[in-house]
C-alpha cells in the first residue's frame, strides 16, 4: 500500500462530506488548566479522511534531521527581522513572535524525554522553514500557534500514540499527533468537523470554526491556501493537499449560504486557484481529457483515486453555491478525467488505491465508495453511479480462486498458481486419501499468484482446496484437482 494514506487516513463519516449520520470521534481534549480528558466530539468524522491521517503508514511520517548551522544561515530571529524591514509586519508582531519562539526554547530544555524533544522538533520545523527562506508573513500565525499550541501540550499534557486527535478548550481547530513532529494542524479533519457543524445547523460553533481556520491561511502561488508543517510521505513542509484544500473550500461556501455570511464565499473564491496551479505550488496535472487534482503538492505522480474525487465534490459543491464560471471550468476538466478514473481504476472485484498501483484498504474502499456516491447523486453522470452500485457489492461478495497449476512431474519443487480476484487471506490445501501434503496461507492482492510445494512420489489425482477471506471478512471457497505425474511421464 502506498504511504497515506492522509490523510490520513480512515473509516468515513459521510456527514462531514454530505451524506450519512455523524458518529462522534474520540478526542483528548485540553482545558486552559493544562488538564487533559478524553471525550467524544460529535461534529468530527469519526475517523480522518486526510492525506496524513492515522490509517497512514507511520513509518512514513519522520522528522527531518537538523543540520549544523552556518553563520551566515538564516534563522528564525533573523527573518522575523527580515519581514519587520520589509514592513510585512509590525514591530510588535515581530516582538511577539521572537518572544514566543524563545519561550518554547526555554521550556524544551527544562523538560525531558518525549515531551522534550517533541517540542523540540517543532521549533526544529520552524527553524528549517526559515532557513529556507519559506518563512513569509502569511505563514507565521499557522507556524507560530503551531508552536504555541505544543508547548503548551508537551507541559502538562498526555503522551500518545500515533494519530491520535487532539483538541483545546479555547479553540475549534483539530490536532494531530506524529512522532517525532509534535502536534500539527489537522486541516482536513478540522475541515471535515466544520462540516459535521453545517450539517447540524451549529452556526455559532461553525462560524467560530471558520473564523479562526481564515487567519492559518497562506498565500501560495495566487491561492489562499491551508498548509502542512510536518514531513510525510517523502515531502518536506510546507505542503499542501487538493483535498483539504477542497473541503475547505466545500466548507467555506456551505457556510456562506447558511450564515448569511458572503465574505466566507469570497474566502472560496480565494483558495480556488490551488486547481489552476501545478506542482509543486498547486494540485492541477494536465491529461488528455481534462485535469487530475493531487493529493499532495510534492508528489506529481501519486494519483490517488480517493482524494480526486473528494476534490471534485468539493468543486462541485462550491460551484454550484457560487455559480463561478472559473470553478465549473475546473469541475469539469476534473470531471471528464475522473469519469475515466473510476472504469481504470476498477479491477472486477474491488478498487485501486492509485493507478498504477495497489488495491485500496478496507477503509480505503468504504471512503471511496461514498465519494464516488456523493458524485453520482450530485451529476447524476453514468459512470459515477455504475460505479457506485458496482463498488457497493464489493464490500459483500465473496473473493473468488481459481486454480491454474493443474499437473506436475512427482519428486519435482514447483510452484502451484492461482488466480484470485482481490485482496485476501487465501489459503491452499492439497490432499489425497485423508492425508495433508500441503496447508498454508498468505495475505496476496488480486491476480495470480503461487505457493511452492515439492510433488510427493506418489503420483495420482490431488485434491487441492483454496480458502479466501478478504478484507470485509467475506470467505470464499474453491476446491480442483492436481494432477501428479511419474518420472518420464509428460508434464503437460
């Protein structure tokens, strides 16, 4: 499975995109005591839809190692006295957030362990950002609550495993937790909550949502734009997702009409030409039939199926609210593309995570599955809703074997091939008279596969059984026989 993947990751809530009932999802929650307790937030899916969500490999969320410091390096003071001499921001701006960066420094050294080096890593981030020259005035209020909020977290509050959500008394913003990068801004989660607000009608705890996520905006390229500041995936911060960014915008024009509130669409509008840029500053491939919209910036050749379509309901929805002729014109290209996605990406049985590439996961398939559905009730187009009923069943037919070994030479070491239509547990039983000459299993994806056996001497008909439990837990059974033949007799 490629890395993910967010997204992480991830059993959808359909209520955060338009469709279903909310289940409320754990949470730690922080008071402005420093006390931490646990409990369930009603307005967030219960399980992250996000290019760096929990169901993502955390093997493949790592820090970046600091690297020594040459004099002549740029550090965080250093810009932050570059933007006050550019009047990108105020003197006291600039006080403030040098004040907040030395306070974080100060209370990693006094702690130890975890809690010490977490910290760490985020002022460690920050540093690397603004040695790179990336440390702009637009992103400082993202960066610096960033690190304000794991400060204050890594104090007093809890260790955890990876992924696990975090939120604060004081604040509607989702956090997440990768090892060794503290907690970062959850946008998708935090997102998918605002929706999980629109679709209760919550519009105080919606506006309050959106109001303090517009200020954690960036301009990238000509977008306004919600960042990541952690490495995942091979691609080093600040990047960015067509997804997140998406469902932001989904999130922003819902509210505009329910609050009345045109400066909420007038935010949408802004963060739309993330689709008309490409990488690395924005999400837009070019092909042959319109347009694909990357779940990630740093990656132009991860076309992850999910996240595309997620961007397009987004679209759709915005589009449809706004009636800008610019965004129908980015729905469309990616509409065209994504009509041809969902055949390619069928294998017969199940769906592909990424084409090329592997099967989707349980969860995987389940998001899925509602996106392509939210698109079908949405266009109505055909391809949508073919895929919508054919993606359904998969969720409940049984996986399919078939043998394809059928003879072998007695004494000899060879492989006995099947054939298998999606991702299980298969097992392999060969037999004759009562007596087991071979029982094993693996985990293998759809097509053909083999397990090895040594032919015994005896030659004869076998009796070979193939079990397949797949990722839902349907099980399907096979059984055919084999064919063992003496020394000198034709193998085929």
């Amino acid at each position: 499975m490629p890395t993910l993947r967010f997204l992480v990751a991830l059993v959808v809530v359909l209520s955060a995109f338009g469709a279903g009932t909310a289940v409320a999802a754990p949470v730690l929650e922080m008071d402005s005591s420093g006390h931490v307790h646990a409990r369930e937030d009603r307005a967030l899916p219960s399980q992250p839809v996000d290019p760096a969500g929990p169901l993502a490999n955390a093997a493949a969320v790592s820090a970046r190692p600091r690297a020594s410091l040459a004099a002549s390096e740029k550090t965080v003071r250093s810009e932050l006295n570059a933007l006050l001499a550019k009047k990108a921001i105020a003197s006291s701006v600039r006080d403030r957030y040098r004040a907040a960066f030395d306070a974080a420094i100060r209370t990693a050294q006094k702690l130890s362990g975890t809690r010490r080096s977490e910290l760490q890593a985020v002022v460690t981030t920050l540093h690397d950002i603004a040695a790179r020259g990336q440390l702009t005035a637009s992103r400082l209020p993202a960066l610096f609550e960033t690190l304000a909020r794991n400060r204050q977290w890594w104090t007093t509050g809890n260790l955890m495993s990876y992924g696990q959500r975090v939120e604060f008394s004081d604040s509607s913003i989702v956090w997440e937790y990768y090892p060794g990068q503290g907690i970062q801004i959850q946008v998708l989660g935090t997102f998918g909550r605002a929706n999980g607000l629109w679709m209760a009608k919550n519009r105080a705890g919606l506006a309050s949502l959106l109001d303090e996520m517009l200020p954690m905006a960036v301009v990238r390229g000509r977008a306004l734009t919600w960042e990541y500041y952690f490495s995942f995936g091979g691609g080093s911060p600040p990047w960015t997702s067509g997804m997140s960014q998406a469902t932001g915008i989904q999130a922003f024009s819902r509210a505009s009409q329910l609050l009345g509130q045109p400066q909420y669409l007038a935010a949408a509008k802004r963060a739309l030409p993330l689709f008309e840029q490409g990488p690395p500053t924005g999400v837009r491939v070019g092909t042959s039939a319109g347009a694909h919209y990357l779940q990630y910036t740093y990656d132009s050749h991860e076309l992850i199926l999910n996240a595309f379509l997620q961007s397009l309901v987004g679209l759709y929805d915005y589009a449809t609210i706004s009636n800008d002729a610019t965004a129908w014109k980015l729905f469309r290209a990616g509409d065209r593309q994504a009509q041809k996605d969902v055949v390619a990406d069928d294998t017969g049985a199940w769906t592909l995570y990424q084409n090329p590439g592997a099967e989707a996961d349980l969860n995987y398939q389940e998001l899925v599955n509602g996106f392509v559905q939210n698109l079908c009730l949405r266009t109505k187009a055909k391809p949508y809703c073919d895929a919508s009923r054919r993606w359904t069943g998969y969720l409940t037919t049984p996986p399919v074997t078939t043998l394809l070994t059928t003879r072998l030479r007695a004494r000899s070491s060879a492989l006995v091939r099947f054939k298998l239509s999606k991702r299980s547990k298969v097992g392999m039983t060969i037999t004759r008279d009562g007596r087991t000459y071979l029982s094993t299993s693996a985990w293998v994806s759809y097509g053909t596969h083999a397990y090895s056996w040594t032919a015994p001497s005896t030659a004869g008909t076998y009796t070979v059984t193939l079990s397949a439990t797949d990722q839902a837990g349907n099980f399907g059974k096979a059984g055919a026989s084999l064919t063992v033949v003496g020394k000198g007799t034709p193998q085929t």
